[in-house]
C-alpha cells in the first residue's frame, strides 16, 4: 500500500512539474570548438526549482506513455534550440529503444518541423531493452532523413555488439566510468581500441564526462575525436 501510495505521489509530482532541457556542448578534443550540444531533460517543479535527473526520470522512463511523452519534449526543445544555433552545430537528444519502435521520432516530423533540420539532429540511444526489428527501421529512417545514430554508454555494460551493426551509429559514446580512468594506461589502450574499431564502420569516438585537462589530453591522445563533461561546460540554457 505504501508502495501504491508513494507511486501516485510521485506521478502527481511529474503532472505538476514542467519538463524542460539544458544544454551540455559536445567540443572537438583537436581544435576545443562546440561541435554540438546535448539535450538534456531537467524537471522545474511549480516553485521554481530545477531538479536534476533521479527518480523522476526513472519513474518516467519506466512509463510507456510518459517515456513518449518525454522523448517527444525533448524533440521539439531540440528543434527550438536548432533554428537558434549556427547551422554547423548539431543538438543530440536521448530516445529510448521503446521511443524508436514506437515512431515517436516520426511522429514528431511535422510537429516540429524536423525534417529540415535533422541533418543537424543526433539521436542518442541507450540500450535498455532489446532492440526490435521496428527500432532498427526506426533508426534507419530517421538516417535516411539525415539524422545520425549515437550509441551511448558505451562501456557501462548495456550496449551489445550487434547495435553496432543493427543501428549504423555515426558516434559511440563512451560512459564517463571509462573516461575517469583514461589516465591509465590499461584504459587508453581500450579507447585506442574501440577508437580503430570505430573507424571501421565510420563511426567517431565521443567521451563523456570528461572532468579536467589531463582526462581531456588523454582522450585526445586516445584517438577520441570530442569530449563532454564539466571541464568543457555544464548543463544550462543555450549561450
């Protein structure tokens, strides 16, 4: 009963609230230029106050309906930031397995006007569940739009091998767990690895969370073509 009860507060909690996105830059590790930015879902809740992703997000995420919901948010917030951002910036944007196989991505052309501006958009897709033949034809539409496909988390142990191949992705994000450690020497050799595989099916090497210039260098000398994280900028409001 208390489980019942704390799940109604919890989804009042999110009709109460309004979803909205900041922006992370994605910078070249060669030059230091913003290639890109990350959409990236922040709650406001009715007094004001910002909450960064937690339970919330896992409650939604773990909602069919809401999931959508969120995923389409996200959508248009990144067709907004796109008409406002020079044309050689891109915006990516989170979508679960289950957004894809739903089409919210198609759903969400003519609502937003995606279809001019999807060669500037970057769907990030975090493998939580199994990928479906509908995802993968999901993802190859979205590519033939213009769209490019970005595996996340690489390295957090939830991507398989076969996404490689299934989604056609043009970035593998490596999971900050590695990038912490990219100073090892153990760790660099993995990123040099994944950096020559990568290039393989034409695909780049982003890390996440990259906290301070060692981290960056490393990455840089790792072969990694761009980096996110603190020491390039923290999640806020379009500059």
């Amino acid at each position: 009963m208390r489980g019942d009860a704390a799940r109604r507060e919890q989804e009042a909690a999110i009709i109460e609230s309004v979803i909205t996105a900041h922006y992370q830059p994605i910078v070249s590790l060669a030059t230091g230029d913003i290639l890109g930015y990350e959409a990236l879902a922040r709650r406001v809740r009715a007094d004001g106050t910002t909450e960064l992703p937690g339970a919330w997000l896992t409650e939604m995420l773990s909602d069919a309906g809401q999931s959508r919901r969120l995923g389409a948010t996200m959508l248009g917030a990144a067709a907004t930031a796109l008409r406002s951002l020079p044309e050689h910036i891109y915006v990516s944007v989170n979508l679960e397995v289950a957004d894809l196989r739903a089409g919210n991505f198609v759903e969400a052309r003519e609502e937003h006007g995606l279809d001019e501006l999807a060669h500037r958009l970057v769907i990030e897709v975090a493998e939580r569940e199994s990928i479906t033949q509908h995802a993968i034809e999901a993802a190859a539409l979205a590519r033939s739009l213009g769209a490019r496909i970005a595996l996340d988390d690489i390295g957090a142990g939830s991507a398989r091998l076969s996404a490689l191949v299934d989604l056609q992705p043009s970035y593998l994000k490596v999971d900050a767990s590695i990038t912490r450690r990219l100073t090892e020497p153990g760790i660099a050799r993995l990123v040099r690895f994944l950096v020559s595989g990568a290039e393989t099916l034409g695909a780049s090497i982003i890390v996440e969370g990259v906290e301070d210039a060692a981290i960056a260098a490393a990455a840089r000398d790792a072969g990694a073509s761009a980096g996110q994280g603190y020491y390039f900028g923290k999640p806020g409001p379009l500059p």
